[in-house]
C-alpha cells in the first residue's frame, strides 16, 4: 500500500505541474507503516506551483522533506501525521519556512520528542500567520502551558494572527511542592488573549495529565478526554446550535472561570443567560426558574458523595419551586435527568448503588407528589468516555502492547448500554421539538446496546491495536481502585452488579433502551456508536 501511495505522490508531482492547490489527506483513519518520502530526493519529487498542500504522511521526517525546498511557492501546509520521533534531517533552505503564512499540524500518537523536534521547526517559521497544533507529548517535567509556547513558539512570530491548538501533556511529572490547577495553567494564556479551556488528572503525587485546548473548538478531532473533561455544557451546546432558544444556565458563581468559559465559548449571538443560583436553596431556585418554557434538571451525586441527601433535597426542592407556582400561565416542562431504583428493583439484593437509586427516589417523589407537573424523564446510559479514564481503571494495556477492556463482571456477553455524553444534548434537543407527547414519559439516553466482549472486537477493527475484554472479581477490582474510598468503590461494583442480573435499565431494557435514539433519529440527529466514538476522537487507548 505504502509503495503505492509513495509512487502516486512522485507522479502527482511529475503531471500537475500547474496545480496550486493539492489536497492529499484522503480521510483515511488507518495509519502508514513507514516514512512514504524515503529515499525521495527534492529533483524527483517537487513542484514550482503548489502553494496550499494538504497531505496525510508518516512521521515529521517526512514532513521535513516537504519543506526542503522542493516546494518553492508553498505558503499553507496542512499535515496529519502519524508520529514524531526524534530526527536528524536539517533544513538548510530558509525560503520556504519563510514564505510559510498557514501551518497546521496534527499529530495521531503521543510523542516525547516534541520539544526538541517540532519547536526549533517552528520557531524558523518567522512570518507565520495563522498556526494549528494538535498533539500529544508526554514524560515532560511540566505542562506545556501559556508562557511555554510564548517563549517558545508565538513570541518567535511576530506576524501570527491566529492560533488554534488541542495539546495534552501526558505522564507529565511533576513538582510536589506546587501542583497546577486547572485555573493556573488557563491564566498562563490571558496576557495573549487566547481563550481556553482545561483540566487536570493527577494520577499520583508525582504524575499528571493536563489537556488544554483553544475556544471555540472548531477541529473535526479532540485528543480523547477523561472524567474530568467539563462536559455538562452538552444540553447547552445542542440547544445553542439549535439557534432558537434562549437559554438560563445555573451556576453558584458567574464569574467563575467556568462560567465564563462557556459564555466565551458561544458569544452573546447564543442567548446564553447565566444566572447564579444555589440548589439548596428556594429564593435562589424560584428566582432562576421564573419566565421559563422549559427546565433540564440535573442533580450530582457525586459533587457530595459522603452526603447523598443532600442529592435528593435539591431535586425535590426543583421540582416543589416548579409546582408551587404553576398556574394558566407558568406550566414549564421538566426535564428531569434520573435513573433505576436499584435498591428496589433487586428486591434489597444491591443497597451501595446510592447514585441511581437516589434519583429514583427524586422521580418518585415527583409523581407521588407533584403529579400536574409537565414532567419528562431522561436515564443517562453509560458514559463512552468512561472507558478512557485511568481514574476508573476499566482499561489497561499488557506487556506485550494488547489493550485490555476490565469491568466487574461475571459473564463477558453482558449487555453494556452506553452513550457519548456530547450526545446527551442531542435527546434533549429532540425532547423539546414536540414535548406535550412526551410528558410523564421515560427516555433512554443511550446510543447503543453492546455485550461486553464486543467492546474488544470493535476497538480493533478500528484501531488496529489487539485488545481483550477481562471480567473482574470483586476484590480485583477493589485493589485498581484503591485510591477510591471504599463507599465509592462500593458504588461501582454495585452499578455493574446491577447492569449484568437486571439489565441497566431495568424491565425497560430489552425493549425500550434506543427510545432517546429514535427519537433523535426522527428529528434527523444520529447518535454516537462506539465505533463512531473512536472514529471521531482517534482515541488509540492508554499507553503501556
């Protein structure tokens, strides 16, 4: 293939001789094999006229080769290449990084050679006006942040205009004296002006993974996210892109850098409202809830999970805020995220699953209490980008380089339901298309039903990577995740315990699981499969 490939270039060079615009990037996920530039001289494969390049290659040797000088009018190159490894090519010919206005440069594997490659490369590219930088380095002794590309990179051009990037510093270790926030590493881009967004895994007193990235986010791809990934802008993002409502976000503190993001992010053509409100508490709530067609409800356990009551009071307060002032006037749907009555629906077999069966007991609440209440009821499947999260442990690779899928389970053929959580904006979008129908009704939010054993077989049909899925015992499972206090352990292992004997959604399972899905499906939308999640992120798994 590669050969192929290679020899198509060297006669595309030779025949277009006139061509000004060249785009040879093909979309293709699967990635080459070795350097396709080998051996290839500047007098056998050049051209005179090509000014804008877009090219797909193998590593940065290859895209050194492209800026040797047989590119003589070159003023944008766009490369996506598979790795950056240390090299010993040199580029004595300044006129061609001197002509470069547009560079972008995307990068598929992590890299450790990054600083002393890439940015002596981009710090000769002096005219430089619009830069594009995505990629993934790692063993470094700090984040790549602000003032490092400043110093580094930006300051070096003096002409930039334009700066976009997804960059993660991966298996970073760090200073134990002063361990960034999140908030640290985005005040480090404000003198420039860039607008970001961040966050921070630290998986140990010594290692860390920060992933910062440039808003808007406008790239077709970003890098793969964990846990921590500020994703609860989902239903706002769908709802803004729907460019026909007006919509109230709730936050303890609109000033936060948070909040500020995602008004940053859409602009004021969005009609984003932030409002500030405290869920425990009523002023706070009737306030927020005044004047409004609908309401999407979201409560989080996990913001307190040693005070799970605390859950369920701001659930039944929301809902109590709403019905207290109903009348011919004020009769907003809500939209109340919950889950299965675990504790109940396994007749007390599984009681340490508190962060679905507590809001169970919210949307029981409101039935038996508040039953003129507009309500709709969405239960979240689960999370795709849950597998990516070393906090979570659910994957691994081995020695030998296998990618390895861990769950607590006991059979491998158990159902998974799952869904991307950018998609969880998708099904409320839709909810609101035609709501009366949907009252007093309960959506699935899922995007697929997959067994476990599949998982495995999909990830390398896409990837090229072997993987294996492995079901854990209890104990196993336990010990991955020490770092977890017990209870939270306890509520995992409950979760998937639940999932395998009674089905995630309980006796909705089998056949009313894709009711979210077709019912985005009917509004033209399409939901994320796990093949699609991988296809759209490029995520490739954890590192050994």
């Amino acid at each position: 293939m590669e050969i192929i490939v290679t020899q198509t270039y060297v006669a595309i060079f030779a025949w277009l001789s006139n061509v000004k615009y060249l785009d040879l990037d093909g979309n293709d996920e699967n990635p080459f094999s070795r350097r396709l530039l080998r051996g290839l001289s500047s007098t056998r494969c050049y051209s005179s006229s090509v000014a804008h390049l877009s090219i797909k290659i193998h590593n940065f040797d290859d895209c050194l080769c492209l800026l040797d000088g047989r590119l003589s009018q070159l003023h944008t190159l766009i490369v996506k290449l598979d790795y950056i490894r240390n090299s010993r090519i040199f580029i004595n010919n300044e006129n061609t990084l001197l002509k470069l206005k547009c560079f972008s440069l995307y990068v598929r594997h992590t890299t450790v050679a990054f600083d002393n490659t890439v940015v002596p490369l981009l710090r000769r590219m002096s005219n430089l006006e619009k830069l594009t930088l995505s990629f993934r380095a790692r063993r470094r002794t700090s984040f790549i942040d602000g003032i490092y590309l400043t110093n580094e990179v930006l300051g070096h051009m003096l002409h930039l205009h334009t700066f976009m990037f997804d960059i993660v510093s991966d298996d970073t270790i760090i200073n134990q004296h002063f361990k960034p926030s999140p908030d640290d590493i985005r005040r480090t881009f404000i003198q420039d002006r860039h607008h970001v967004d961040c966050y921070i895994d630290y998986y140990s007193k010594e290692i860390g993974r920060c992933h910062v990235y440039s808003l808007p986010f406008t790239m077709e791809r970003i890098h793969y996210i964990t846990s921590r990934f500020p994703g609860g802008g989902a239903v706002v993002r769908a709802l803004a892109r729907a460019g026909k409502y007006k919509i109230r976000c709730l936050t303890r503190d609109p000033s936060s850098s948070k909040s500020q993001r995602l008004q940053q992010e859409f602009g004021s053509s969005a009609d984003i409202e932030l409002v500030k409100c405290d869920l425990q508490k009523r002023d706070d709530v009737r306030q927020a809830f005044q004047d409004v067609r609908a309401i999407f409800a979201l409560t989080d356990f996990w913001a307190n999970p040693t005070k799970p009551e605390l859950e369920i009071d701001s659930g039944r307060l929301m809902a109590d805020v709403v019905a207290e002032n109903l009348s011919s006037t004020y009769s907003p749907y809500f939209i109340y995220s919950c889950l299965e009555n675990v504790e109940q629906g396994s007749g007390g077999k599984i009681s340490s699953c508190h962060h679905f069966t507590n809001k169970a007991k919210i949307r029981d609440y409101i039935r038996e209490c508040h039953p003129n209440l507009k309500t709709i009821y969405v239960e979240a499947a689960f999370y795709i980008q849950n597998w990516q999260s070393p906090l979570m442990g659910m994957t691994q690779r081995s020695s030998d380089g296998t990618m390895e899928f861990l769950l607590p389970l006991m059979k491998a053929d158990t159902i998974i339901h799952q869904i991307d959580i950018t998609d969880f904006g998708k099904i409320v979008s839709a909810i609101l298309e035609d709501p009366e129908k949907l009252v007093n009704k309960e959506i699935c939010a899922c995007g697929e039903a997959i067994k476990f054993k599949d998982i495995p077989r999909v990830f390398t049909q896409v990837t090229g990577i072997l993987s294996k899925c492995r079901t854990l015992r209890d104990e196993e499972c336990r010990q991955r995740a020490k770092h977890f206090p017990k209870d939270i352990q306890d509520e995992f292992i409950s979760s998937k315990q639940w999932a395998e004997e009674y089905g995630y959604y309980g006796k909705k399972t089998d056949s009313e699981w894709d009711s979210g899905k077709k019912l985005v499906e009917k509004n033209g939308g399409k939901m994320n499969t796990f093949e699609m999640f991988l296809k759209k992120t490029g995520w490739t798994g954890p590192e050994k």
